[in-house]
C-alpha cells in the first residue's frame, strides 16, 4: 500500500464521518424544530 493511496483513504473517511454527523445533528435538530411546533 502507497502512503499517498491511505492518506486519500484516510481523507475520505473522515469526510464520510463528518457529514454523518452533520446529518445525524440536522435530522435531530429538525425533530426538535418540529416537536416544538406541533
């Protein structure tokens, strides 16, 4: 395995992470919103 192959890896799963977490905080945000409005 070439360093450059797991850094690009490596990269893509933290982008992966980060926008399941920024999908996991809007669809909780968005509950609460609407909890709230109901």
């Amino acid at each position: 395995m070439r360093w450059e192959s797991f850094e690009k890896w490596t990269i893509g799963q933290q982008l992966v992470e980060s926008a399941d977490s920024i999908a996991a905080t809007m669809i909780e945000g968005y509950y609460r919103y609407t909890e709230g409005e109901l």
